[in-house]
C-alpha cells in the first residue's frame, strides 16, 4: 500500500498531526492524498498521565481517556485518514524516492513519513540509527534520545515530531510540534506556498 504521508506513533504528536493532514485532504492541493498513521498507543506516557496545565482540557482528565477520545475524533472527522492499528514499526528504509515502513504485519510505501514514537532508549526502529542523538533537553540520567533535525526535519521527506524531535515532555508542546509538521507538508503539496487549515465560523 503506498502513502503520500505515513505517520508512526499514535501519541499527542501523531495524532496532531493526523488531524491537521486530515483537514488539508478536504483542500485543492490535498485532493487524492493519501494518509495513514499507524496507531500504537501502548507506549505512549499519555497512558499513565492526569492533565490539569493542558489548553482546552477537562482539569483531572486521564491521559488514556484522551488518548481514545482523539482516535475517535480522527476516525469521525477525517474518515480519510487510514488508521492502522495493532501494528509495530519494525524498520524505515530508502526505497527509491520515498520510504519503505515494515511493521510486524505488512510493508507501505510513503513519500514521506513522520516519526512521532517519542524519546524512550533504546530506538526500535531500525534504519534511523544514524540520526539517533542524546536528548538536548531532556535529564541525562533518564537516557532520553532525539532524532537529529532541523525545524522538524530529518532529511527530505523524513520528519520528526514531539519529544523525538528534541522537545520536553508536555501535552501542549507535543500537539504544537505534530500540527507544526503537518503544516510544513501541507506547503509542500501546496507548491511551497506557506498554508495552514484553518475552520471558521463565517
């Protein structure tokens, strides 16, 4: 199956991401896009978190509760978003002038793919090694790591988002870095013409 974007990890960032990908399909430049983002939530910190400093959230949500709540969101307001569950990234390879993602059950295509499976050592994913880092803002002793980029980007096509691109752990930081990677390639496909989604009510 081949993807114009393919996103891995189902967390804030991921999920972010999808959702602002998922309104630019509706626009001229994203017509007959396609979008995946394989959703593996289980290592996600969301799972064990309880939100109180978090924009737009109920104070005392859990973090698995917004966690199925934003799937949902994803699934109902972007049905064209596919949505690969029960999946594991095994390895990101070149493959011609996209990538190659291998998961435990079946290999895609992408143009392009965005990294979001946050900053726990060791990285799982084989074919990222060589852009493996220690984390710049995150404590030593915790053994944290990044992915090296410049605004989000790794090399062309390969993008990182939330703690994996250097940020700290924090809910509203990890959704900003995921919209702001699906931003950069919705100017892609808008030939370079700085765009974001935006919905209005007149």
């Amino acid at each position: 199956m081949q993807y114009d974007v393919l996103i891995i990890g189902g967390g804030v960032a991921g999920i972010s991401c999808a959702l602002v990908l998922g309104s630019g399909l509706e626009k001229s430049f994203g017509e007959g896009k396609r979008v995946g983002i394989v959703m593996h939530q289980k290592a996600s910190h969301l799972q064990s978190a309880k939100l109180y400093n978090a924009f737009g959230i109920i104070p005392g949500k859990s973090g698995a509760e917004i966690l199925l709540e934003a799937k949902d969101h994803l699934r109902g307001q972007y049905p064209g978003v596919d949505i690969l569950e029960k999946e594991k990234v095994k390895s990101v390879t070149e493959a011609g002038s996209g990538f190659k993602v291998q998961t435990n059950k079946a290999a895609y295509e992408a143009k392009m793919v965005v990294i979001a499976t946050g900053y726990n050592s060791p990285n799982r994913i084989s074919g990222l090694e060589d852009y493996v880092i220690p984390h710049t803002r995150a404590k030593l002793e915790k053994n944290r790591i990044e992915l090296k980029n410049q605004d989000h980007l790794v090399k062309e096509g390969l993008y990182v988002a939330g703690t994996l691109a250097g940020w700290r752990s924090q809910f509203s930081i990890a959704a900003g870095s995921g919209a702001a990677v699906a931003t950069d390639i919705l100017t892609v496909w808008n030939g370079g013409e700085h765009t974001k989604v935006h919905d209005k009510l007149y």
